[in-house]
C-alpha cells in the first residue's frame, strides 16, 4: 500500500515548528499573557483572580481548593490553565475566555492524514451535524501536585499543589467511529493517532506540542472530539472551538485547537511527548536519573491517571468545631475499573476508616467521598487513600513515586487542621 504523507504532515512529524508554511517570527509575536505579579483575571480576562498563577507570561495557573470544592463541575472562570505557548502560527493570542465567533469555528478544518490512502479534512460544521456523547471527566495537568515532590529533591516546571485540576462535562463526536466512517483505508503498519493543534512554539525548531496515543488504547474508545464544555462552546483558552478530550488521561494528552490528527505507526518524536511527559517505569533517584535518560524503553508517556484522592473539608490549616466533624473530598482513577473504596485515617494511617462514596458521574468523573467522625478538640490530621477494583491504590509515601520530571503525584493526601 502507497502511503501519502504530504508536505504539512511531514513537517509536524519530523518535529518542526512551521505550521501550513507559516514560521513564527522570533520577537514580532507578542510571546507573554502577563507580567510577573498580575493576578488571573489581568493575565485571562474573566478568570477568578483567587487562582493562584504559576507562570504569568503562559498564563499557568491553578484553582485554589476551597474554589474548586465549591462546584460539582468545574466553572470556566475557575479552571486551571496550561499553555505551552500562547500565540497561534499568525500571533493570534489565545488567552481568552470567550468562545470563537460562530463564523469562526464553522469553518475550523481538522486534517486527517498521516500512513493513510485517502487523506480527508473535517470541518467543525461537519461534526456540529453529528450525533454527540456526553462525558463528564477529571481535567488533570500531569505535574498536578508536583511541588509535593519537593520535599525529597526540587524538579523544573511549575510548583503546582492539588488545584491542577477540574471535573468537567465535555460534549462531541466520537473519535474512533468518526476516523472508522472517513474511508481512509490507513496502512496496516498504523498503530498510533498524533494529535497536533493550532499553536506553534515561539522559537523556529521548538518541540510542538503534539501527542501520539496507541489506537488500542481502551479510553481512546471513550475519546472525544470536544465541541462542548459544561453544556457551552469551550472557551478558547481551553481549547475551543474544538479539542481532542481523552478521558481517563493526563491533560497533556487532550490537545486543544485541534488541526490534525494522523494515523501513524511510532509515537511522534516531538520532545514533548519523547522527553517531557514521561514517568520511568520504576523508582528513580534524585541525581542519578534525570530527563535526558528517559527512552522509550525505560518510561511511559503520561497516559492514564493514577489513582487518587484528595481532601476537599476540611482544607490545611481550617478550624472546625470539636464534636461531629463531617471530612469531604474526591477520588478518581483512570476510569477503566470501578474505585473499590476510599478509607481515611486520623492516626497517621495506624487505623483506616471506611468512607461513603456518593454515586459519580460516570467512570471518569470525580467520586465525592464523606465520613463523619468524632473529633475532640485538638491538633488533627486526617489523611485519606483510593482503592480500585484492580487493587490499584496511592502510595502511603507519594515520595516513592519522584522523578526527574515531577509528573504523576498520586501519594496519599495529608492534611493537618485545627478543632476548637
Ligand atoms: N494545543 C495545546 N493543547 C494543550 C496544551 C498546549 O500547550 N497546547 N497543554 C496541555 C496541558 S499540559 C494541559 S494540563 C491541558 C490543560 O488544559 P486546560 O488549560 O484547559 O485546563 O491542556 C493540554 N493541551
Ligand atoms: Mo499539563
């Protein structure tokens, strides 16, 4: 079988940055959202500004927990953001809250190309007249808790505590089944789809942030070209008018602006998929391992979520009244077994107590945990653990998980509070 691999396609898969011949110019693009020490809602308009900004130029920020516990899905305004770089291949700034211009995202084209007979383009407005799913899935940056890892050794990236994250209702067409209707006969050496999207690193030559999943992959039967977020067109910052939402998976893999998608039979070798966003396969040690030994053969790329729980009530440092003391919080998985249970502990983790599981919104979503317990008045600490039916659970020491990248952070949750 000929395989056709045209100029664009070739010039994202081999790593550059140009994108439809467009090649950013170094220094005429504005490159920064914010100056340093602008609050969220300076750097993104219409984002809260008690989000707490990791990175004002990019516009990283994170939602704090006494925000995020207040909603059962997650409001726009209070989303964390990440962005690698904030400009399209025109300059075109992307930091906006408000959704593309209906016009706009009409005539959005996703290219479908890559070791295929017939390459075909879809159109936005094509998959509008498509019959939609609903999925309602955590959104979590890889690096959510990262700064955890400091205890034991510091790691680039962003000092990110639990607030990398959102539980949010996406709504589109499904991927697999829309790729199997285009008739695109794919090679039979095809074993990945890459994902690529509208923005284009800064710098000629930059890694692109483009993702590659194994078609085999069971969330990707679940994956989901996004139209919709929480029942509205997605706002542009988080990817509209159309991203690729992978649930189950770490937030680097849902790639927003969706341009092309291509049927390939590696990963794609863009760094930030070969050499960021990746966890070796076992432990690792601060000095000895960094991110330029990271292969293929010895780390995975940050696919499903690890297993995890966090405490939502009370937050570090709350009081609460001595007597019946209700303890709040979510657990979530990469949804493809049922959590087993959620137990919690007051005495350093000596004694588990078992926890009510609300019923969630689905295998993707957040689980709410609650557990009233006694407490006299005092120095408390409560710290809580996920199982899953497959026996999966978090570490008692999230620190046996570091490595060089800081990625994954799933260790048990501790959370020292006061009652009165
Ligand atoms: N096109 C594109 N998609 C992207 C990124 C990016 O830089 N460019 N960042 C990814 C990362 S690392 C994360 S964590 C999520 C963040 O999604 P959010 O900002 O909508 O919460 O988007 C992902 N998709
Ligand atoms: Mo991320």
């Amino acid at each position: 079988m000929t395989a056709t691999i045209d100029r664009r396609t070739f010039i994202k898969l081999a790593g550059l940055a140009g994108a439809a011949g467009v090649m950013p110019i170094r220094g005429a693009l504005p490159l920064a959202y914010g100056a340093d020490g602008a609050d969220a809602a300076q750097i993104i308009a219409g984002k809260n500004p008690t989000m707490i900004v990791h990175n004002a130029k990019l516009g990283v920020m994170e939602t704090p927990l006494a925000v995020l516990r207040e909603h059962r899905v997650t409001p726009p305004e209070v989303l964390y953001n990440r962005l690698h770089f904030p400009v399209d291949g025109s300059g075109k700034w992307m930091a906006t809250l408000a959704p593309a211009e209906p016009q706009v995202a009409q005539a959005w084209s996703i290219l479908v190309s890559g070791l295929v007979q017939r390459p075909k383009t879809v159109r936005v407005a094509d998959l509008e007249r498509m019959e939609r799913v609903k999925v309602t899935s955590v959104m979590q940056c890889a690096g959510n808790g990262r700064s955890y890892y400091w205890e034991k050794a510091k790691t680039p990236g962003s000092g990110w505590k639990h607030g990398g994250m959102g539980n949010l209702t996406w709504e589109g067409v499904p991927v697999l089944p829309l790729l199997a209707s285009l008739d695109l006969s794919p090679d039979a050496s095809v074993r990945f789809l890459t994902a690529n999207g509208k923005d284009v690193p800064p710098v000629p030559g930059g890694a692109d942030m483009i993702k590659s999943y194994p078609l085999a992959a069971p969330q990707l039967k679940d994956a989901i070209l996004a139209l919709r977020m929480n029942g509205r067109p997605i706002p542009t910052v988080h990817g509209g008018p159309v991203r690729l939402v992978i649930p189950g998976y770490y937030g680097n893999m849902s790639v927003k602006w969706l341009t092309d998608l291509m049927m390939m039979p590696e990963e794609t070798p863009s760094a930030l998929m070969q050499k960021t966003y990746r966890m070796p396969l076992g432990p690792v040690e601060p000095g000895k391992f960094t991110t330029q030994n990271l292969t293929q053969q010895n780390s995975d790329p940050t696919y499903g979520f690890r297993i995890m729980s966090v405490v939502f009530a009370p937050l570090e440092g709350e009081t609460v009244r001595a007597g019946g003391v209700e303890l709040k919080g979510v657990a979530w998985n990469d949804g493809l077994v049922p959590l087993a249970e959620v137990r919690v502990s007051l005495d350093r983790g000596n004694s588990w107590l078992l926890t009510e599981l609300d019923a969630s919104d689905g295998p993707y979503a957040w689980h709410h945990w609650r557990k009233r317990v006694e407490l006299p008045p005092g120095r408390q600490e409560v710290w809580v653990r996920a199982v899953d039916a497959w026996g999966r659970a978090q570490p008692l020491d999230g620190l046996t998980t570091w490595n060089p990248g800081g990625w994954s952070w799933h260790g048990v949750d501790r959370v020292p509070f006061q009652v009165a």
